[in-house]
C-alpha cells in the first residue's frame, strides 16, 4: 500500500472506530487479550536494538522483549504477541483507534504525549537522549562546529524539535532535511546529502554498526542534547491493564535486583528461602491476583525474556551489535538510573 | 394539468436532493461529534487552539522563512506556500513537455515517434513514488559530496547538497549579486535549489508530461483531417497548420482533460513527503507526531487541496470558455 496514506487510513479507521466504540472501554483490554490469546503490540519497522525483524521474520530488541514479557505473564507464552509495525506518525493514532494493546515503540515519555492524548506511559525501559552521527573526514569533534551543515532526520519525532531547539539556543544556524521514514532520513545520510544525522544516540549505535557502508568512517559526536526516557504506553481509562503493563518491567528490573535469572529462575522456584527471590518466582505472597492473573505472572515473564540486565546485555549490550554500555541504564544499587518500585 | 403535474416532479425532485443533503451532512456532523465525545472520554485533547502556539520544528526551504518559535499556522501556510512552489513549475514543464512529446507521437519521422511512444509508456506505466524515489537515489548517487561540489560557472556549484546559482539582493548599496561560497559544509549563499525540490519538480513533470502528451495528441486527431489539407492548400508550412489551424482547434478537447491532469499534479505533489521536501503533507505529519491532533491536520490537508483543486477548476474552466469554439456552444 502507498505508505503516505497509511497516517490517513489509521485516522479513518479511528474514526469509524470510535464511533462504533462506546466510551465505557475501562479495564477490558485484558478480557480481550485473554480472549484473542495475543498481545497486540505496536513497534518500529526496526530499530536494531530496540524493534527490529530478523530474515525469519522473528522480532527481537528490548521494546520486543518487554511485549514477551507481558504476553508471558498474561498469557504464559512469550509468543502469543502479535507485533505491529508503525511509523512515527502512526503509532498514536494506532494505540488510541485500539489497533494495539501496547506501544513499545521507543517512544519518548514527555507531557504532552503523557497529557494531551489520552495515554499512560509505564516503566522507562531505556534512558537515552540525541546525539549527532558524522562522517570522520568533516574533522568535527563537537556539535557546536556543525554551524551551516544540513542534517538529517525523521519528521514526527522528539528529535525533530529538540534539534530546532538546542541550535536555536546555541545560536548556530544549521538547516534540516526531514524525511517521513527512518530509513529513508539516514539512507540520504549515508549517501552524503547531510553532513550530520541526528536521533537517540542508542539508534545512531545501531545505525553505524549495521547500515554504515564503513562503521570506522563514522563517529558519534559526545554532546547529548536532550533526555529521552523510553517507556512503553498503554491508553487512558484501563487502570488494570495499565498496571499490568507498569509491573512487568517492574518485576523484571527488581529479578535482576535479586539475582533472579532466566537460567536460575526454576532451581530458586523449587528453593529459595530468600522472601524478595520467592515473590519473583511464585512461591511467596500471591502478587499476581492483585493484577487478574495468578501466582506464576513474574516467573513466567522472567523465563520468556530474562532479567532487566539479561535484557539489556543480549539486545543492545556489549555482546548485541550496538555495543552500547550499561550507563545510565545500570540498576540505581550501581550508579544509574533504572530502578523500580518495591514488587511486594 | 399536464404542466401541473411536471411542476409537482420538479418540487419533488428537489425535495428529495435536499433531504439527502440534509441527511448526508447529519450523519456527517453526527460522526465527528461522536467521534470527539469518545476522544474526550478518552482523555484526548481536540480541537484546532493548537495552531496560535509556537511549533518547534523549522523549515528549511521555501518561500516563507519559518523558524521554531513561529506559531502553527504559520507552519502549514509556508507548507501549503512549498506545494505550491513545487506544483506550480511542475505543471509549466509539464504542459509543455507533453505537447512537445504528444505532436512527436504524430511525428512523420519514426525514430522521434518511437521514442516520444516509449517515453509515454515507460513513465506512465510506473508509478510515481517509485519515480521519486529512484530520481532521489539517482542524485544521491551521482552528484559529488556538498564538500566538494561542481563547479559549473562562476558561481553556479552542484552537489548533493543542490544548485547553488548567484541570486540579487537588495544589500546597502543598492541592489548586487550575492555569489554562492565554498564552506566547510558545502555551498552557502545565492540561491539554492535543494535536491529534494528539483526530485519533486523533476518528477512531477517527467510523470505528468507522458499524460498530457496522450490528452494533446487526442486532442489533435480531434481535428478533421480536411483542416490540414485546407492549410496545405493555403501553403501553410507543417509547423504553421499545426499552430495555426489545428492546435487551436484541439484546444476544446484537450483543456477539459487537462484540467483534471493539473489537479492530478497538484495532489500528487503530497508524494513530496517521501523525498524529503518540506510540503504540506509533511507538515502535518511533523504536527501529528509532535502533538498528536491527527483529526485537526488531516481536516486541514482535506481543506486545503479542496481548495487548491476548486481554484485550478475554476480558472481552467474560465480559460475553457474562451477557447471553447464559439459556433459549438
């Protein structure tokens, strides 16, 4: 299908949607998961890293493994997620119509988008924030040289505006060229018609190792410009499947708090004498029912997808393409940011 | 009687049209005002107050400068202000190619007719995004890197970064030329026509070009052949029975036609987006993702080539009239 008219196909069917839709929607996301038996999960066209399929057709990355995680503990089984990809411009449209349950989508968490159209952002899985891609022959060190380059980028993003933005406040000149699709902003990058190409810097990691004609030709500038909290969001007026969706990633960033790991998880069902480690795997206090679904929630979750760290290490760690370090993104017990509220 | 009751149909005829009006613009307003009580219910702000605040985001090219601070409004008019620059020249190459390819169909020598029959079904056989976008693959590919652009005369560079050419500015001593420098970036200065303008134009033209040729060359056989062998007996020269006998005579058939060509052009600039060319479209997709009121900017996208269309359809139909044959009307 023509992809420009797919925004205005979405809104079309959103409108017929909503229509047809009483408003009285509250708490049935889960009747409908349990019922379709797939959580329906709104991604990238792929973003290495994060939302990305691989020749198969087998999607892979962290805002994928959290949507695993969450069909695991709902519907015991990692699988039973149906990923749909979206553009920048579809993916609200396409969470407000119902086409999705959940966006994982690495999708910045800001008060518009948190206040104006009718979501609920969950758990930040990912702390990133934009920088800038160069070629090595420009000599540029520091995006304050970039004064009069063109650079590239996606239209619809945060990093569209936060671009305006930081060079505005800089007083440094520069001209943008917006492409509607991500793969079309950093293809004109790469065939040289901008001098710089800016997104999260997660996303230019994954774009210099596996798209750059020559990775080492390439290097990230250090300036991040801005904050990017990635969250997954659900829509407003379910308070009980947006609790779902917050205590998921919740419980799998407190599994690596606790030692809890996919490998480890059944010998520590079967004997740990630890409260913290017997409320992760379903031996302790009975958390599951507080959220419509049994006892086993979180040591299912935690067997389908690993811990947070698990997570982070195979999709976007040192052993995954990116390479990218812990950081931020290191539990608060070890200097970063990632810290979830107590699973008891 | 008789008259009576063909009196009464005409009364009952109009009642029904307005009724279905009546009813088509209720079910109309009833969806949309459903439509944001649900959005409301939902927590989704609507309405169209976002466009007096600043947007964000800044175009890069166009007749309208427009930077970040600037309000929404603002935003879609140098967006609608870009369709316009880019449909506008495309439509003049258009018309013109296409004549020119359309009288080469018809052309006695049959190498120029087998490539001006070529070119038609080449180009109006594929479709045009895949036109565009090969068109932007081919620049991206070709040109030299804006760091080390062509020079083609003094002061007129390609690159990937576009053609740059000296342009007139009004500066303080009086009106000079201001020439387009090597920086370290690329070109700067003078005017430049970025390559995602000369993509769209380009494609615009060479796509629409191969329709407009089959309208003139319709538009010629219209003509009754006993006019070219009236010209011929006047001793008029080919070129001169084609300007002065037949064309104006083809006109009554070929503007209908390419009216709606013209139109056809007009939307299909919207393929802009894909490309990179800040138009309207990409406007509001841009607005979309920054503030999510789709509803508002596909209203305004809908509002606006309603418009740009009645416009072309209103002055076409004026320029009909006059070349209508008056002995036919």
């Amino acid at each position: 299908m023509n992809n420009r008219f797919r925004p205005a196909l979405l809104v079309a069917a959103s409108v017929i949607a909503l229509a047809a839709a009483a408003p009285a929607f509250a708490g049935k996301t889960l009747d409908a998961v349990k019922q379709r038996g797939t959580v329906k999960c709104g991604v990238t066209n792929g973003v290495a890293g994060f939302s990305a399929p691989d020749t198969q057709g087998n999607w892979s990355g962290l805002d994928v493994d959290t949507c695993r995680a969450i069909a695991a503990a709902v519907l015991g089984d990692g699988k039973k997620v149906d990923f749909v990809p979206l553009n920048s411009q579809q993916r609200f449209s396409a969470l407000q119509a119902g086409e999705i349950d959940i966006l994982a989508r690495n999708t910045t968490w800001t008060l518009t988008r948190d206040a104006s159209l009718g979501f609920n952002f969950t758990t930040i899985t990912y702390y990133d924030g934009q920088g800038f891609l160069v070629p090595k022959k420009l000599k540029v060190t520091s995006a304050k040289q970039l004064k009069n380059a063109t650079i590239c980028t996606q239209s619809g993003t945060t990093n569209e505006k936060n671009v305006s933005d930081y060079f505005r406040a800089q007083n440094i000149p520069v001209k943008t060229v917006v492409f509607e699709s991500f793969e079309a902003s950093f293809k004109a990058f790469f065939s040289g018609r901008c001098q710089a190409f800016t997104t999260d810097a997660s996303a230019l990691a994954g774009l210099r190792n596996k798209e750059a004609p020559n990775p080492d030709d390439y290097i990230i500038l250090p300036e991040l410009i801005s904050k990017e909290p990635l969250a997954p969001l659900v829509r407003r007026g379910d308070d009980e499947w947006f609790a779902i969706a917050k205590w998921v990633p919740n419980a799998l960033i407190e599994a690596e708090e606790f030692g809890v790991t996919q490998a480890n998880a059944d010998e520590l069902k079967a004997s740990s004498k630890d409260p913290g480690q017997q409320r992760l795997v379903g031996t302790g206090e009975d958390l599951g029912k507080l959220l419509g679904l049994d006892k086993d929630w979180s040591f299912r979750a935690i067997k389908a997808v690993g811990n947070y760290g698990e997570m982070f290490e195979r999709n976007v760690g040192p052993k995954s393409v990116l390479k990218l370090p812990r950081g931020s993104n290191n539990l608060w017990s070890k200097g970063g940011l990632i810290y979830a509220p107590p699973v008891r | 009687m008789n008259g009576g009751a063909s009196r009464r149909g005409v009364w009952l005829a109009w009642a029904v049209q307005a009724l279905l009006v009546l009813a088509v613009v209720a079910g109309a307003v009833w969806v949309v005002h459903h439509a944001l009580e649900v959005l409301r219910a939902r927590g989704v702000r609507s309405g169209f107050d976002f466009l007096t605040e600043p947007a964000g985001f800044s175009i890069s090219e166009g007749w309208l400068d427009f930077d970040a601070s600037q309000p929404f409004w603002r935003a879609f008019l140098a967006g609608l202000i870009n369709t316009v620059r880019a449909a506008v020249p495309a439509a003049i190459f258009s018309v013109v190619l296409g004549t020119l390819i359309g009288i080469g169909r018809l052309a006695p020598h049959v190498l120029l007719r087998g490539i001006c029959t070529a070119y038609v079904e080449l180009l109006r056989n594929v479709p045009l995004l895949v036109q565009l976008l090969m068109l932007a693959f081919a620049m991206a590919n070709l040109l030299p890197d804006p760091t080390e652009p062509l020079r083609l005369l003094p002061g007129v560079w390609l690159s990937k970064g576009g053609l740059s050419v000296p342009w007139p500015m009004v500066g303080e001593g009086g009106l000079h030329f201001e020439f387009p420098e090597r920086g370290d970036f690329g070109v700067s200065g003078g005017a430049a026509l970025s390559p995602e303008y000369v993509t769209i134009v380009a494609g615009l033209s060479f796509y629409s070009a191969a329709f407009v040729a089959e309208i003139v060359r319709a538009g010629i056989l219209s003509v009754s052949q006993g006019q070219v062998l009236a010209g011929q007996a006047l001793g008029l020269s080919p070129v001169q029975q084609l300007r002065i006998v037949v064309l104006p005579q083809a006109l009554r058939v070929i503007v209908p036609s390419l009216t709606n060509q013209l139109l056809s052009l007009t939307k299909n600039s919207s393929l802009a987006v894909a490309v990179g060319y800040p138009e309207l479209v990409s406007v509001a997709n841009t607005t979309i993702g920054s503030n999510g009121r789709a509803f508002e900017c596909i209203a305004i996208i809908m509002a606006v080539y309603l418009l740009l269309s009645l416009l072309i359809s209103f002055g076409m139909n004026r320029y009909n009239a006059r070349v209508a044959l008056r002995g036919w009307r």
